[in-house]
C-alpha cells in the first residue's frame, strides 16, 4: 500500500464558525438540496453526526459514480476541525483503499475563512499512483470543490439556513 497526501487551501467568504457548520455539521441536509444534479441523499448509518458516525451518499444518475461511505474522525467544534475518511466508493476501482480528509477553518483578515484541507490517499495493495490516477483524482476533486461552492452560494444567500 502507498499512501501520499495532496492539501489545498481554498478562501470562503463565510466566517469560520459558518463554514465549518456549512461544510462539516449540515453537510448532509445541504448537499443534497443544493446539488440535487450531483447527490441524491446523504443517509446517516450509525452514530448521531459525531465521530463513529457513518453516512451513505448516494450520487446523482449520469453523476458517474453510485455510492461513497464516510466515517467522521474528528468533529471539533471549538477548534473547527474536521476529520473524515471516505471507506468505501466505486471511485475507488481496486486502486484506491481509502481517503482520509483532515479539514480547519481559520479566519481570515478579511473576515471570511481559508479552509485548508490535506488529504491522504491510501493506494490498495502495490498500486502505482500513475498520472491516470492522479488524472481522475483532479477531476474528483474537481467535481467536489463545485459542490462546496453550491454550498457557501446557498449559505451566503439564506444566512439563517
């Protein structure tokens, strides 16, 4: 198994404390009601949104992937740190044995936040991290950073959601 790790740092306009209840807390009710096109439903398994806590995704037809699961590691609500790893999604094909995501939100000078996010790829078995791989990784990711901008749009316009 090799394991290697991509982080990023993206900038939001929402405060820390919003963002990371955004993104971390309500992710469940809020994907799917702002991306319809891309989650169906977010299903919680077991556990209350804690940590231990398992949630089914379940994708959008023409999406291209079905079903993901995540377990939460970490919720840290006076830190505003988040910590999750997807265990199982068709994503993965054989190559991929599971992603761990460690997620804070730190304010900003502007009064937004910058999120940074390191993720940890755990390749399965001897699987080469190829530029294919890394390819389809891009694209995931991609794919996920128009979801979380559906989200801060979508909090930025009902504040009180």
């Amino acid at each position: 198994m090799g394991v290697f790790t991509k982080e990023a740092e993206v900038s939001t306009p929402l405060p820390p404390a919003k963002a990371f209840k955004a993104f971390a807390v309500d992710i469940e009710n809020l994907m799917p009601k702002v991306a319809p096109q891309t989650v169906k439903s977010i299903e919680v398994l077991e556990g209350n949104g804690g940590p231990g806590t398992i949630r089914k995704i379940t994708f959008a037809e023409g999406h291209g992937l079905s079903h993901a699961k995540h377990k939460v590691d970490v919720l840290d609500k006076d830190n505003l740190v988040y910590a999750y790893t997807v265990m199982e999604s068709d994503f993965f094909n054989k190559k991929i044995e599971k992603i761990s995501y460690d997620i804070k939100f730190v304010a900003a000078a502007d009064g937004g936040s910058t999120v940074k996010v390191a993720a940890t790829f755990y390749t399965a078995g001897d699987t080469e991290v190829t530029p294919d791989l890394m390819a389809q990784i891009k694209e995931a990711s991609e794919k996920r950073a128009l979801v979380m901008k559906a989200i801060e749009s979508y909090i930025l316009a009902n504040p009180d959601a």
